[in-house]
C-alpha cells in the first residue's frame, strides 16, 4: 500500500484502552438500541434543563509516556527525607515480594469487598490472618477487618464505649499524650453528639466516676510508656471502659493491652509494611473484648462452613452494618482499608514472631544507641525509657538543631519552643543517627548494637503471639510467593471478569495509573514534612482540585476525608457549622429518601442530624409531594437534604433542581451523594444544578482500585459559601477534623490524578457517554426476560439499572441468591444484590468493559432465565436444580452426583470459560452457622486438617 499523507491513522491511546467497546462495536451496540449515534442516546437519557452548558476542556490528553513524564516531574518536587516525626507514622520496608505479589498485583487489587464469599475466599484469609495478628498483639479476643485510619478508629472507639458501657456519663476522658491528630477527630466526633471530651493525665486528673471511658495513647505521643491498669481498673469500678491506642510494633516487645484490662484497642498498622504516604492509606485496627463484638463498627471476617460442610470464611454480623441499619448503625464505616489490611497481615506472616521480635527489637536498640548519644554530649532526653520515641530538651537550640537535621536531610518534630522529638523505625540507618547527632553538633560513629535495653520495669510483653501456623510457615520467598498466590486465585477480580457491581463503578483501574503510588517521593513522605518537601504533592493536590471543580461545578475541594462515607459525614458536618456561624445550630433535620444508601442516614446521624425518610414515588422518583411536605414540616430546622443523583434506581430525575430549591426555600443545604458521578462528569455539574456540596468516590469513577474493600477516597467539593467551614488539619487540633492527616490517604491521589490526565476532557466525557451506552446496552438485551423495574422518560436507564427478580420465587422457588450464585459458575461476580431494591439486581457495567465481555455476561443472564422457566414449568426440581446447588465446585464433580441435571451443564453454563473456567473454592456458604458459631481467628490446625482431607 502506498503511503500518503492521508493513510495517517491517529492513535488515540489512553481513551482506547480505558474505553471497552470499540468504536465498531459501539454502532452495532447503538443499532440494538435502534439510535444512529451516542449523541442521540444522551438527548433521550439525560434531561436537557441540567446538561452543564460548557464542554469539559482541560487540553489535551496525554499519552501514557506523557503522563509519566510529567508525573515524574512533579514528584520531583517532593522530596523524600529521613523523617524522625513520628507522631503516628513511622519509616517501614514493604518486602518487596508483597509490593508486587500484592500491592501491585491486580488480582488482589482490583477485588470488591468479600460481599460474595464464595468468590473471595482468597482476601478473606488474608484478612482473618490479619484479624489474628491484631488480636494476638492486642490480647483481646475479637478485631475487624480494618477501619479508616488511627484517629478515625479513635473516634469509633469512642462511640462504641458509649454504646456498650453501664456508665451513664456524658463525657469521655482523653489522654493528653494522645497524637494532637486523634484528639482532634476525637472532638469533631464528640461535639454533633454531646459527648463532653477531658483532656489530661491520666494518673492525676482521671475522675472515673464522670466518664463512660478513657482513651490512652501507648506509647504516648511523646515516648512515654505506662501501665494503664490502674486506671483502667478505675474505670470499671465505675462501669466505664477502657481504650488503648497501641502501636503494634511496640507490642511485639511491651505488655499488651488486654493484660492491661482494656476493652477496646485501636491503632495503626502503617508500620507493618504500609509506607507513609502523605499520611495514608493505612489500615487501622480495632480489637475488643468477646462480649462487645455486636457492637463493633466495620467489616469483621469469621469462620463459617460450606454446602459440605468445609471451612469457608465470609463477612460475620453484617447486621450491625449501615446498609442494614441505616442511622441505628454502629458506624457509617463501609470501604475502610481491605489492601492495607491484607499487606499489614502479610508482613506479619512475612516475618513471623520472631522476625517481628527482632525488627522491633532492633528499632529499639537504634533509639537507645541514639538516645545515650545525645546524653553523653550533654543533652537531656525523656523518658528515660521508651520504645522508639524520645524527646530532647534544646532550650533556645530548637530552631538551630532543627535546621542542622534539615541540612542533613532529617525531620524532627518540633515540641513547643524548646524540645525536639525523635522517633526511629525499621529503616533508620547508621548514617542517619550519625547524621542525628551532627545535626546536635556530636562527632559520633554509630558502632551498631551492644543490646541495651530500655523498657520500664513490668512492661516487658510475657505473652506469645502469632503461634498459628500460618506465621509459623517456611520463610522462603518461594514459599511466600505460592502462599500469596494461591489466595489470590481463589478470587475472581477485575483481572478475570466484569463486576458489575451497581453504585460500585468496578471500571478499569489502568496498570499506568498505578504505577506513580509506589515511586518513593510519593510514598516515603510523612503528612507532616515541611511544605518545602512536598511541593509535587501541593501542585498535583492543586491541580487536581481544579479539575474536579471544574467537573462538579464546585468552588472548593477538601481532600480528607477518606472514604465516601466520610465525605458524607465531612459534607455534613461543613453544612451545620455554616448553619451555627449563622446563629442557626437549630437546624437538624435531614431528609433523606427511602432509596438511599444506608452511609446517608449513618453519617447524617453521626453529623448530630435527625433523618426523616422521604418516600420514593411508583416510578422510582423521589415523592416529590412527601418531600415538599416534609420540608415544609421541618421549616425553620431543616438543615439538609441529602440526595443521590442519578438516583440510586439508576434514572436521572426530571425534578431534581425543584427538590434543590425546595430545601433552599426552607434555608436547608442540599447534600448531592456524588457515588453515581460516572453518569454526569463532563455533561452534568452537581454544582450547577442547585446542590451545595458533594462527596467524590474516587475509588469507584476515578479509578482507585477497590483493593477488596478499599483503599477509598471520598473528597468533598462544595460551593463557595461553604468552603470556610471544610476540615481543618488535624495534626495541629484544626477544628473539624475528620480524618488523621489534612489530604487523607494523599498518597493514592496520583491514580485519579493520572486518569484525568489521560483522559482530557473530552475523553472523561466520552467515558461518560459510553456507561451510560453499555447500561441501556444490557437493558436493553435483557428485555423480555428480565423486567426493568426503573426507567426515564424515554425509556432508557443511566449508567446502572435494576433488574426484577421478585416474581421468581414464588413462581420457581428462586431468590436473587440463587442467580447470584448461579453466575459465579457462570465466571462473574454478581451484581449488587438487593439494594436500593430488596430481591433485585443492580447491574452497572461500566465504560471499560467491551461488547464482547457484555455479549458474555447477557449470555449468562439469559441462560438463567430459561433454567428458571424450566423450574416453573416442573421440567426440573424444586430444590434440586443447577440455581439452587450454585456455585459448583471441582469437588461437587468429584463427588457422586444425585442430580438431574448433567456435571456439565452444572459446572460450565453459558458464559463459563471451558479452558479459563473460574472454580470457586467452597460451595455456598452458610452464613447463619458462621454467626451463631462465631469465630474470627485463625482455626485451630485440626480443623485446617479436616478441611485439606
Ligand atoms: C459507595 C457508596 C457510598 C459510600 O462510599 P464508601 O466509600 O464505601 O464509604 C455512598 N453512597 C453511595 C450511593 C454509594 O454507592
């Protein structure tokens, strides 16, 4: 072929591969709708009176080597020092067969949370190891499977000591040597639901009597270690709890909480492998005694057993949970830190008990060796004994001897005007404390260990931990690597099939967009490094504000919170105190409708609101009647409304502007939850449309990765008049703080910036565009067989829709259980379950996914149909059908087969792979035996025997 200046074919890379279907694709996609275009597709979905005016430009989108490039270029403006802070962050080395076997690996990170046992069983061990090694170092007998952060966990434990105490009191007693971060949550947390905090000592101004518990930071703050037991015993004699925030690396070497008396413990796991990252994402643990475990907050994994009757693992009590409970939930906690747990709990197989002996023996000995340094040259140090954290007493030196640490490349914490803080970790080396004590003017050489010991007397940890055979295991990489992926193939992932997860956006989590979270000027930075180090952060936190403005029609974003749920929770609690500065703290009430997702009414209560439920119309819609009278009723106390758009039934509503004036008459704000932002970036701006402000999930439409129930990120954007009462920083006791670092978990902030990089603004438009394409796509090619129970004007859904499948129990016995089930031998995930809907399906394909993998999943679909008519017409049994023995596993084909149906069709119905068949691992798990014989450690070897026999 001759080549000429018009066989020039442009290349279009990111929006290519990020986009499923091909353009050829689409147009035969388009035909089954019976549309000549895209274009016309979006005129019959979306209303013409809220299509934002402007096209989404941001220039133009860059290839992936150009994204690369300039990401480089801003990391380059962060620069990664030695940091000694401290304050609740600490250098750790991530094994490097966990970064890539894990961290980097999109088998593990491209999970949804184990909401589908059956399919997850591989995170869910991993997270039951995780829950161990919490329990073991915590003595207490129950952990979850992680919370947002330590200063968030504080706050829970907070609210869950006022749950279950005997004690009546209003107040909570809170250790002064508690991180300045965790205070601060603390007090947000506390003011909306009257909690009284005290501040002090814990030895001298504990009043027992006038507090329903007492938090103590152990280490404190500082590097003080003390023994709570006698407070702790104070407080139960007055029915009140005890709550211990431990470092777990110290302990691995001091008396742990529960030989303390403590019920509840909280903390970080950060330093188990977990680097610093702008202050997150980080798991934190939250371990209790037996008897509280009903009133935990966040997801707790627990033993059960399957249609066999072998160990299967799946999430325990989910009764206590927000999208059960609504605002009678323990928390609003729902993506929490699923991949940080993972890795936490990795480390700890990684290393065992003795590894972890000897790492945190080693940080201890480095601070000792630090420590007499200084003291024989003169300066004074304290405590005298401590773990890893000391202070020194500089007097006027402070400001000199923390710019000589500067100059070596080291960050102290400044205490006051006199004393500077110290903290080592696993990383330090001999050359920093060489370089430590030149900053403090000492020529010293650090000649390495001579195995002195500080800890106080009594303190030393007598109990063993870690003594599952699981942290007993062959510490051969090899070992590790079969370990870590054998787990990761018992679940099914992104990396193997389509989730179509409705509410949930499982899109495409591109590998080049992963890449930058693990480059060391965005890991290795603590979230209190001085401003000149991270100036990359401060541009990319700049830029990409603007462009998610710019998306939202917002003024102002606020990066903390770090979750969607803690948006929620921030957006609110940044509603009432613009309410209060306008002397109307009277405003309280939230009207929420029936059909929103249970984090709405959760944080609304945490917020200090009173939610009254909205009643959803026939068609879906919000009742306008009811909210107009509703509104009406709470007048001059209406606070906020709090709305999903498009609504959680997958339409975009006529009348949403009419119920954002509606509230505005009234003098409420409207609270747009942002979790459906797939459906509007580039053609509709919450901001424009009357809300006040909105949580952004990052980890559902820009591209964070699930990591099997987080990492998230749920920044909030809001209107100009708002933007003076978002969070302040948390570390210096900012007013309204929500989460323990001011940019939340910064660090995974470079995925959601590159996507936009790569995408441009015509690019995440088109993303848009083609979610809203690929869900009419299956709507449509599921008529006839499955009725749609919601839809717009013109018949068409938005980037989700709700399939029916109520009818079929009473006429074929078959719940959306069975279907779920069922499509796992079919090789997918099922969609979201029974929620807005009780008894239907939520399906949201997404923009990534290509016909082919749609083509795939109706396939599925519809051969389930017809397996359902079949047990309607009696053509199959009742309670002996391929629905209701779903899923089918490898040890079902080996084991006599008593069915009337063939192995065969049980084992690969359409859909199912022949070669690339996904197995699940356990047959359906019973979920009612695991919670009436709760267990939520590691079993005991013989009941891992029995499950290998
Ligand atoms: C996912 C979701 C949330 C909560 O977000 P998290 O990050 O899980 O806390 C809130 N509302 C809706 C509609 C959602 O889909």
């Amino acid at each position: 072929m001759p080549y000429t200046p018009s066989t020039y074919l442009p290349y279009d890379f990111a929006n290519r591969r990020h986009i499923g279907p091909s353009p050829e694709e689409m147009t035969e996609m388009l035909e089954v709708l019976g549309l000549q275009s895209l274009e016309e597709l979006i005129g019959e979905t979306v209303p013409d009176s809220i299509l934002q005016a402007e096209p989404l430009d941001f220039g133009k989108p860059k290839s992936e080597r150009e994204m690369l490039w300039a990401m480089r270029q801003i990391a380059k403006k962060n620069r990664a020092f030695t940091t000694l802070i401290g304050q609740g962050y600490y250098g750790t080395v991530t094994p490097p067969a966990i970064q890539r076997n894990i961290l980097e690996n999109p088998a593990w990170y491209t999970a949804y949370t184990p909401y589908q046992p059956e399919i997850s069983q591989g995170r869910l061990e991993a997270l039951l190891n995780y829950q161990t090694m919490v329990s073991d170092l915590t003595g207490l007998e129950i952990a979850n499977a992680s919370l947002l952060d330590e200063a968030t966990a504080c706050a829970e434990a907070m609210t869950m000591a006022q749950r279950v105490a005997k004690s009546k009191a209003s107040a909570i007693f809170v250790d002064r040597d508690c991180h300045p971060q965790n205070i601060a949550v603390i007090r947000t947390r506390a003011e909306p639901l009257g909690i009284e905090v005290i501040v002090g000592d814990p030895f001298t101004d504990l009043d027992p009597e006038k507090v329903f518990a007492g938090l103590f930071q152990y280490p404190g703050t500082y590097g003080h270690i003390h023994d709570f037991t006698g407070p702790i015993a104070d407080l139960h004699a007055a029915e009140a709890l005890g709550i211990v925030v431990a470092d777990p690396m110290a302990l691995v070497v001091l008396k742990e909480p529960g030989a303390m008396g403590a019920d509840i413990a909280v903390g970080s796991t950060q330093r188990f492998g977990v680097p610093m990252g702008f202050g997150g994402p980080h798991a934190a643990y939250m371990a209790c005694r037996g008897a509280y475990k009903r009133a935990m907050p966040g997801r707790i994994v627990g033993v059960s057993v399957d249609s066999r009757g072998n160990k299967a693992y799946r999430l325990a009590l989910q009764t206590r949970e927000q999208h059960i409970r609504r605002e009678k939930a323990t928390s609003n906690v729902c993506t929490a830190q699923a991949l940080l747990a993972v890795m936490a709990g990795f480390y700890a197989v990684f290393h065992g008990p003795k590894g972890l002996s000897a790492i945190a023996q080693r940080i201890h000995r480095k601070a000792v060796r630090t420590a007499r340094g200084l003291q024989e040259a003169g300066f004074t140090v304290e405590p005298a004994e401590f773990f890893d954290t000391f202070t020194v007493d500089v007097g006027p030196m402070q400001g000199v001897i923390y710019k000589a640490a500067l100059a070596e490349k080291i960050n102290l914490r400044r205490i006051g005007t006199t004393k500077l803080g110290i903290a080592l970790d696993e990383t330090t080396r001999p050359a920093s404390i060489e370089a430590l004590w030149r900053a403090f003017g000492i020529e010293r050489k650090d000649k390495g260990g001579d195995g002195e010991y500080r800890f106080p007397e009594g303190m030393i940890r007598e109990s063993d931990f870690l003594t599952h055979p699981v942290f007993q295991m062959n510490r051969a990489e090899t070992e590790m690597m079969r370990y870590m992926r054998r787990l990761a193939d018992r679940d099914l992932a992104l990396d193997r099939a389509m989730i179509p997860l409705g509410s949930c956006t499982m899109k495409l989590n591109a590998a080049v967009e992963m890449m930058p979270i693990t480059w060391p000027e965005f890991s290795n930075i603590h979230p209190l490094a001085p401003a000149d180090q991270v100036r990359g952060f401060a541009e990319m936190l700049d830029d990409l504000a603007d462009k998610l403005c710019r998306i939202t029609g917002y003024d102002a974003m606020s990066f903390q919170p770090n979750s969607g749920a803690a948006g929620e929770y921030a957006g609110l609690m940044t509603i009432a105190a613009y309410h209060r500065a306008r002397g109307e703290g009277h405003r309280r009430i939230c009207l929420i409708p029936t059909s929103a997702h249970g984090t709405n009414p959760a944080s609304a209560q945490m917020a200090g609101m009173k939610v009254v439920a909205v009643k959803s119309a026939e068609n879906g819609d919000i009742d306008l009647e009811d909210f107009r009278a509703k509104a009406q009723a709470a007048g001059g106390d209406l606070a906020a409304c709090m709305i999903t758009y498009p609504s959680t039934h997958g339409v975009f509503e006529e009348t949403v502007r009419e119920v954002c004036e509606i509230t505005h008459a009234h003098g409420g704000q409207v609270y747009l939850d942002g979790a459906n932002l797939n459906a509007l970036v580039g053609l509709v701006k919450p901001g424009e449309i009357g809300s006040d402000v909105s949580h952004l999930n990052l980890h559902k439409t820009f591209c964070i990765p699930h990591g099997g129930g987080g990492p998230g990120m749920g920044p909030i954007g809001v209107k100009a008049h708002l933007a003076p009462y978002l969070p302040a920083d948390p570390a210096t006791g900012g007013t309204g703080a929500v989460s323990g670092a001011m940019h939340g978990s910064a660090s995974i902030l470079p995925i959601s910036y590159a996507y936009v990089l790569l995408m441009g603004g015509a690019g995440l438009t088109q993303a848009t565009k083609v979610a809203i394409l690929n869900a009419n796509y299956i709507a449509k090619r599921l008529e006839g067989a499955y009725e749609v129970l919601f839809k717009g004007r013109n018949g068409r859904v938005a980037h989700e829709c709700i399939v029916d499948t109520r009818d079929f129990v009473d006429t074929a016995g078959v719940t959306v259980d069975d279907i779920a089930k069922r499509l796992i031998d079919c090789g997918f995930h099922a969609p979201t379950m029974s929620w807005p809907v009780a008894g239907t399906l939520m399906i949201e394909p997404t923009e990534s996914e290509t016909k082919a993998e749609l083509d795939r999943f109706v396939t599925a679909m519809l051969a389930i149909r017809d397996e359902i008519r079949e047990i309607a017409e009696g053509r199959i049994e009742k309670g002996n059908n391929p629905l209701k023995k779903a899923p089918h596993t490898v040890e079902d084909l080996v084991a006599d087969w008593d069915r009337p149906y063939s192995r065969e069709r049980g084992c690969f119905p359409p859909g199912a792979f022949r070669v690339d068949k996904y197995w699940p691992p356990v047959g359906r798990v019973d979920n009612a035996y695991g919670d009436r014989n709760l267990i939520c450690t590691c079993p005991p070897v013989e009941e891992l025997a029995d499950a290998a026999e």
